[in-house]
C-alpha cells in the first residue's frame, strides 16, 4: 500500500504532462503512486505514461470530459493512500517536496489536515516570474474567508481523513473547485505551511485561469455558496463582500468589461471602504482595458523582489 496517491489531472497538454510525470518521480520520497487521469483528451496519454515503464503509475480515462472537479474525484475513488496529492498537469514540483511534506504532517497531531508550500510562478510568454509565500497556519477558516490564502492545489498534501470528512471536489463548480475544497477541509482540520517554494506553477495561454467567462462563473458560485456561513458577523462580512467584489471587479477590468467592473469595484468601496488595491484597480479602470492590463502587470513586475525577502533559487 503505497504511503501518498498523487493525482494529476490532465487534458491535451502531453508536453505539460510528460514533465510533470518526471518531475513526481524525482521526488526523494519514492513512496507513492501516480494516478494519471485524462480527461477525455485528444492527445494520446496513454502512450506518454507507459513510456515510463513505471508500475506506480496508472491511467484512467474519461470518456467524456468532465473538468479538474470531476477528473480529480475520479483520481481520489481510484487511490490508495493514507496522504493524497495534487499536481496539475502544467506544474512542476521540486524533489524535495513530498519528503517535506511528510515530515510536517506525519509529526503533527491527526487534526492537522494539510500543508501546503510557497511556489513560484512563472510567466513562460513574458520570462516574468514571482514568488508566493505562504503566511497562514493553524485554524485558518475565516482567513480562507476572505481570500485563497492556500492557493495552487499543486502545493497541497492532504490526510485522506480531509475526504472522508468534508468529501469530495465539488463538480457544480465551474472554477476555484480547489478553493472551495479548502474551505471545506478548514472547517475541521488545522493546515500546516512550508515557506519554502517547492512548486513551479507555469502561466501560460492555455490556463484555465485565462478563461474569464468560467472564472467569473467560478467565483460567483463560490461566494454564493460560502457567503451564508459568516452568519451575523457583520463586519467580517462586510469585509468578505467587499474582497469578493474587488476580485469580480478586476476580472471584469481583464475581460473588457469596463462597466462591470467599475461597478463591482465601486460596490466592493461601499462594503469595504478599507481596501487600498480596489481604489487603486477603480482608479486605473478608467483607463481602459490595454491600460489596465499594462499597469497591473507593471505593478506586479515592480513588487517581485519584495514578496518573499530572498532571491529566486530553482
């Protein structure tokens, strides 16, 4: 019985999935298996994971495609392990990274159900990258709350105990399956963080993230769904609206949909009058869509060496 199930989800992207294979087989902790599940691709996955001649890893497929929700519960139903991990089909781990994760959780109390890393992002059309550092551990439920203090799904090592509690990925949601999976998970277990990034999270054109329709779709369905359990804590709840409103807000900005946006933004300033970034995203919202984009991706250039006091090292 194999001590960690990792499970990647993949569809039509075999160059992405090649490297992530590898990069699961680097790992200095070797005591796993790898749960491959394609998700009714084009693209012959198959013949990319017997090219590994590896008996750890094995194929499902979906006949018919049904997203990262469903192609990841369909990777849980089908593993073994006392620990499950994520990793996107475009992301890369560093090979220290299962053999940390294991030390945090297997000498940490069973109520902590998670760790999760720093990773570095990378831009692979701009030659831009960033590094996120993770600040929240222990009960961090009202901090997930107001923002994905976790983020990419591909850090994340879980008890299978997480699952069997707050069950699977929710398949009605259309994007951020992951975040409301956390949310779920925080309500009764503790997580644990390694500052250190030990994931490489590739940006590129073919990103879920890029398609602003489903995100849009993805964010209003998990601020529905998730707004009623701040009960009567008003100013908790101001400040959530508030924040999911500047993130509805800025997507707008990203489609094009200035109109949307400004509104969003100016309804996130009347709940949430505290948030400098949505007077400055208001502000540069009048400019239009190309100087929107421009000055955001200029700000985010300019606080690179600011967000994690050291140098990019991987």
């Amino acid at each position: 019985m194999p001590k960690v199930s990792v499970i990647i989800p993949t569809y039509n992207r075999p160059k992405f999935l090649q490297t992530a294979i590898e990069s699961v087989l680097k790992q200095t902790f070797q005591d796993f298996e790898v749960i491959v599940v394609n998700d009714a691709s084009d693209e012959d996955v198959e013949c990319i994971v017997q090219g590994f001649c590896d008996n750890r890893i094995k194929c499902i497929r979906h006949e018919i495609n049904k997203g990262e929700a469903g192609a990841r519960n369909t990777g849980i139903r089908h593993s073994n392990g006392e620990f499950i991990a994520f990793l996107d089909d475009d992301d890369i781990w560093f090979p220290d990274k299962l053999k940390l994760q294991m030390n945090v959780l297997e000498n940490s109390p069973v109520n902590v159900g998670g760790v999760y890393s720093g990773f570095i992002a990378i831009d692979c059309a701009k030659q831009t990258s960033h590094i996120r550092v993770p600040t929240k551990r222990g009960d961090i439920y009202q901090d997930l709350l107001l923002y994905n203090a976790v983020g990419t799904p591909s850090t994340v090592l879980i008890r299978r105990a997480c699952v069997e509690t707050a069950g699977f990925f929710d398949e009605k949601i259309y994007y951020g399956v992951d975040y409301d999976f956390y949310l779920r998970i925080a309500k009764h277990f503790l997580f644990e963080y390694i500052e250190e990034p030990l994931v490489q999270y590739n940006i590129h054109e073919n990103c879920l993230s890029n398609n602003l329709d489903i995100v849009i779709k993805g964010l209003d369905a998990c601020f529905l769904k998730h707004k009623e359990n701040l009960g009567n804590l008003k100013p908790i709840r101001q400040k959530t609206d508030g924040l999911w409103y500047l993130s509805l807000g800025v997507h707008y900005c990203y489609k094009g949909e200035m109109k949307k946006g400004t509104r969003a933004l100016i309804k996130s300033i009347r709940l949430y009058p505290f948030e400098p970034r949505t007077y400055f995203n208001l502000g540069i919202s009048l400019l239009g869509k190309n100087n929107f984009i421009k000055i955001r991706n200029l700000k985010d250039t300019l606080l690179v060496p600011f967000r994690s006091g050291r140098t990019i090292g991987h």
